[in-house]
C-alpha cells in the first residue's frame, strides 16, 4: 500500500497546477451558465496529461486524479472521459469527448463542443464522431454546455464498435465518481476561503462550530470518495471497487451542496461568484449511471449476488 | 499511489485467520454477545489472548527482544482488522497491545518495562484507562484528579468515570495532576488495582455489562517510581497514546461482517428482492468502505513514519458513520434479530455503535479537529 501522490504523479499535477493556473488567471464570471473553457481544453490536451492512463507507471489511478484536480478549478474542461476512458478504450477518437449512457434523444453534457460520442448500452458501447451540424444546442441549467443529436440514428450508424463494453461503463462510472470528488472539493475549497474572510456579528464565520463542523463533515466525506475512486482505478481494482466509488461520491452531493450554498449565503445564489460552477455540475454528475439509489444497488447486487 | 497488498501481508492475514479458524470456539460468539467489558469476555480474553501470544499473533508490531516479531506497521494493523472482523476476541486487551504496551516501551523506565510489558505480551494482563472525570470527558485537560507529593510517594485523590473494564482490571494507566492547570501538570500513574484507597463502581449502562465504573480514589499512596515519564509532562505522551488508540479500531471490519450476516438473513427471509433494501445496504456498505480507505491513509502515513494529523479525525468521522449506517439498517430491517441468538454478533456491534461516537475523543471533538487542522478553519 502507498496512499499518496508518488513523485511522477506530483510532477505531472505541476503541469496540471500551471495549466490551471493561466485558466483562473482568465476567468471570467456573469455570464450563463454553461460554460467551457476551450484553451484549458486545449492546453490539458497539449500538455500530455490527458493520456497518463495508458502509460505503465501512471495507470487509471492517476486519470483519476488529473480528474479530481482539475474539476476543483471554476474552469471547466473536458476531462474525465478523456483522461479516463478514452485512453483505454477508443484513444483513436477525436477528443472531446461526450458519453451518452440512456436515450439516444436525450441532452448530452459536453456534446457542444464534442468531436466524439462514446455511446454506453445494454447492447454494448461504441463511439462515433459528431460535427457542429450534428448537434443541437439545449439551454443550460446545469453549469456544463449541453446538446441533443438532431438525429441520433444517423449518428449512431456510423458508431464503431469497442472491444471490451464492460470495462468502458466501468471506466465511465470511474470518472464520473472522479469528477465528483474534483467539483465538491473545488465547492468546499472556495467556501472554506469564504467564511476564513467574511466577518459577521464581529468575527470570521468560520469561528461559528455549526460551520466548522459542517464543512469538517464535507470534508471527510470527499476525502473518503476521492481515495475510493484513486482505489477503483489502481491495479487489480473490481467492478465492486468502481461502485463503490461511485455511489459514495453520488450520494454525498446533496448534502455538501446544501452546505456550501448555506455558507456562502446570497453571494453564492450570483453568476458572479463561482461556487454554482461546481454545484451545478454535482447536481447532474449525481444523476448519472441512474443515480446514487441505482450504484447502491448495483452494489448490493455485486457484493451479495 | 499503490492499493495492492504485499505477498508477506497476505500471508501474514492467511495466518491469523488459520489461526482464528483454529483457536475460536464454537461459543465465541455466544461469550461476545456479553460485551467486551464482560466478566466472561474478559475471562475469555485471558485464554485467548495467551494462545495468541504462543502463536506470536499478540504483540507483533513489538521489537523481538520485548516479545514481538518486529512487524510492520501494516501487518500491526492487518492483526486488528482480522480481530474486529470476527468481534474483537482479545477483549480488554486490545488497550495493551495497541498503546498501553508500546508508551510503556517507549517512555517506561528498565523497572517499569520489567514489571509490565512480559505480562502484557503474555496475554495475562488487563489494564484500564483512568482518564475521564466527571468535569474532563471530551475536554480530557480540564483533569482534576490530585497527586501530592509525600517523600518518596505520591498521594492520589479524586475519581474517574465512564472507565472501561475497571471492575476486573489488574492495573490502571492513570492521569492525575500535581500542578497547573490544563495540559501543564498532568502525570501518568501505573498503579495496581489493589492499591488500598481505590473503590470501584459499575455503572448499569447501555454498552454491555461490565463496561463502565466510577473509580475513586481517596488517598492512595502510590511510589514515585509508578510514575511514567516525566513530573508534569505527560500531555505528549496522552497525545503518543491516542494517535495510537484512534486508529487501533478498526470497526469497520465488524461493520461489514455483521451487514453480510444481516444480508444472509434477509435472503433468506425473502426480502432481499426490495430495492429498498438493496439501496440501503449498499449505502451501509459503502460507508464501512469509506471508514476503510480513509483509516487506510492514516495507517499508510503512520508506515512511512510521518506525524500523526488530523487525517486520522477525518478518519474516526467516518468510522462512526459506517457503525451508525449499519447498525440502522439492521434495526430497520431486521429488528427482530435484536431478540433472538441467530445473529450473536448484532447486539454488541449496536452497543459499540452508540459508543462510537464518544469513546476516545467524541465525534465532535474530531470534527473540531479537522475544521482547525486540516481546513485551517480560524478559531473563535
């Protein structure tokens, strides 16, 4: 066992920590919900860090945090499936890279600025290339840009077939656990720096032991949901592990959402304070995969068959 | 990042359950349904934890010359896991083994390793903790238990309570205080049991029989010589014992036994097909999960040798959710098992999820803890 961030890893989240740091430097706030910052896109791609899955020394743990990592930025990319199933499982499709996982109708998160579609079914998994003229666009109410396939039949004729449809969903709930960890984590970071500064009835709130043991609680449920998702990507982890992983990250985003909101009080209800850039993702993130009820059966399911 | 145990780790877990298979009884289970603060637990663990120590199973973790094998940190830690996973059958003395045993090594004079530590890795000694008064429970340096200097000895006065295990213990590990006030002054004290001076009374409680007493202690004269380290500097070896203590309990592992138990029961009654129940365990299980990987974190820090922090409060936070998320599924589902024997194992696990949340540092103390050390939340 070794629990923590190995030299090789420390040195490619300096990469990450550079990337994001010209992203934060860019940032802008107030506009619409939805956003996508193309050049941090751009910038995680170049910078080689979107491929550590599928090399040796690094492997799907690593994915997994490059994911934590960057998911704790206000900036928003396409990250996990391409750190995380992408390398494993169609490295030949363009990036980025949207997952549907249901009904080929419904609205796809990232499927906007997509040049691929990795489709998920009870039939198997497969993936095919999208452009502009394939999607319409669907207004956000969640904090990632959103789209439909204006004809999914044609888009799905031309889907290729992957090999091993069992480790792509397995790889899929993977990320989206990671991604979890990632949004809630950035959510707690910039409240604890809220109430650290913000002074009412004459001191910090965060003196206030009904904030602090609230937000210590938050903090002890993603530390455990994040260990469990680095866990569910390391050598010799289980489909157990994976959802295990997952529904321990889905089920712990309602009340550390509630949280953060309380605690940023009005400012937090604003487009101009980041703190819905993570919420909002966790809010749908928690859906996925048929939500927290469904990875706890499926659970339930592996463990006592 | 690495999840994977090593082969000498396996083996090591493959030999304490071929012993575990081998040296439980068949009773076991019935004996643990009286508590681990149980006349007959505590009868129990002094066979058992005898055989342990003939096994080489009961200190390893301890240096070869003191009765150990020199083992890991991690394979100290396997031995728990394995321990609760069938119910803690060392009982009382998981105390001596965990931290009692290892602050006598490391800050114990020659007479005092002599006169203790061969009983406790023999599996002969029962020990309690003399730290909480009624006025110093979570506040544990607010004690105000007096030791008075008399010549070569010391005059001790006051009481504990809530103290596990007194009712049968040899020996107490013992704070008291000769000056100041709050973490400057406190001592520690090895005492006997026995000493003249001491009374001792079982308080009926809800986590089995046995567990808690009052102890007071009227002018009991105890030599210098029982004192553990330093006059008035005990306060760093208290903190060197409860890193010990807070992570030495891995209850997760009895959680998740007692969860598959309940499950085999609910097949078997036909109602495992609700999804309700499914969901629910499930959602049980994943907490006993998230208790293990964030224990597991501590464990690996404390491998590599770095200082205790305030991980390990992060940690006991989610230890006591998983003991509460099981303990209610069980409850919820399967009451009627809290009235019959088919599960022995239920009831103590329910009795040491209510305590989980106060023993050793309550859980609010914890999440205090983390709010100040590790999201370095300002104080009030």
């Amino acid at each position: 066992m070794f629990l923590d961030i190995s030299d090789d890893q420390d040195a490619l989240l300096t990469t990450v920590s550079a990337v994001l740091a010209r992203a934060r430097s860019r940032l802008v706030l107030g506009g619409g919900k939805a956003s996508f910052d193309l050049e941090l896109d751009g910038d995680l791609e170049k910078g080689g860090v979107l491929d550590a899955a599928s090399y040796p020394e690094f492997g799907v743990s690593t994915a997994a945090l490059v994911v934590h990592e960057v998911c704790r930025s206000a900036s928003i990319a396409e990250v996990a499936a391409s750190a995380v199933i992408r390398p494993l499982i169609c490295p030949e499709a363009p990036r980025p890279l949207a997952v549907l996982t249901g009904d080929p109708t419904q609205a796809i998160r990232f499927l906007p600025v997509a040049r691929a579609v990795l489709v998920l079914s009870e039939a198997g998994a497969s993936w095919f290339p999208v452009t502009a003229d394939d999607v319409e666009m669907v207004e956000a109410y969640f904090a990632y840009p959103v789209g439909r396939l204006r004809d999914p039949d044609r888009c799905l004729s031309r889907a290729l077939t992957v090999t091993d449809p069992g480790l792509a969903r397995r790889l899929a709930q993977l990320a989206v656990a990671a991604e979890i960890t990632g949004v809630l984590q950035g959510g707690l970071d910039s409240v604890t720096a809220h109430v650290t500064d913000r002074r009412q009835f004459g001191r910090p709130l965060g003196t206030f032991q009904s904030v602090q043991h609230r937000l210590a609680a938050c903090a002890s449920k993603i530390a455990a949901a994040k260990w469990l998702a680095f866990k569910a990507g390391g050598a010799g982890a289980t489909h157990t592990d994976v959802v295990t992983a997952l529904a321990s990250a889905q089920t712990i985003v309602d009340a550390i959402v509630y949280d953060l909101h309380q605690f940023l009080g009005a400012m937090g209800l604003t487009l101009e304070h980041p703190l819905y850039r993570w919420t909002y993702r966790a809010k749908l993130l928690k859906s996925e995969f048929g939500g927290a009820s469904r990875s706890h059966r499926e659970l339930a399911e592996l463990t006592w068959p | 990042m690495n999840f994977e145990w090593t082969t000498r780790e396996q083996a090591f877990r493959d030999e304490i359950r071929s012993f575990l298979a081998r040296e439980l009884p068949p009773d076991w289970e019935t004996i643990a349904r009286h508590g681990p603060g149980s006349k007959q637990q505590t009868e129990f663990s002094r066979i058992f934890c005898a055989k342990l120590a003939e096994a080489g199973l009961l200190v390893p973790h301890w240096p070869k010359e003191q009765g150990g094998r020199g083992s890991s940190v991690w394979e100290h830690f396997i031995l728990g896991e394995e321990m609760w996973a069938v119910g803690e059958p060392r009982g009382p003395q998981y105390m001596n083994v965990n931290w009692i045993g290892p602050t006598i090594l490391r800050f114990g004079t020659d007479e005092q390793k002599a006169r203790y530590i061969p009983e406790i890795a023999a599996g002969n000694a029962v020990w309690c903790q003399g730290f909480s008064e009624p006025s110093a429970g979570s506040d544990l340096a607010s004690l105000r238990t007096r030791a008075d200097r008399d010549g070569d000895d010391f005059i001790i006065s006051g009481s504990k309570v809530w103290t596990s295990y007194a009712g049968l213990a040899q020996h107490c590990f013992l704070l008291a205080r000769t000056s100041g006030n709050r973490k400057e002054g406190i001592c520690i004290f090895l005492i006997s049991m026995q000493t003249p001076g001491i009374n001792v009374r079982p308080i009926p409680a809800l986590v089995g029989n046995g567990d808690l007493h009052e102890v007071f202690f009227q002018d009991v004269r105890v030599p210098a010589s029982h004192m553990l380290g330093e006059e008035g500097k005990a306060w760093s070896l208290i903190t060197y014992a409860l890193a010990n203590e807070r992570i030495g309990l891995p209850r997760y592992q009895l959680s998740t036994r007692v969860l598959g138990e309940v499950v085999g029961q609910l097949k078997a009654n036909g109602s495992w097909s609700d999804d309700v129940i499914k969901f629910r365990a499930g959602q049980a299980l994943a907490a006993c999960e998230a208790a293990r990987m964030l224990v597991y974190r501590v464990v690996d820090q404390r491998s590599r040798g770095l200082p205790p922090n305030a991980e390990s409060s992060l940690a006991r936070v989610a230890i006591v959710e998983a003991d509460h998320a099981v303990a209610n599924f069980a409850l919820d589902f399967l009451p009627e098992a809290f009235s019959s024997h088919v599960l022995p194992l239920l009831k103590p696990h329910h009795e040491r999820a209510i305590a989980a949340g106060i023993a050793s540092g309550a859980a609010e103390i914890q999440l205090g803890i983390v709010a100040s050390d590790y999201l370095n939340l300002p104080r009030s």
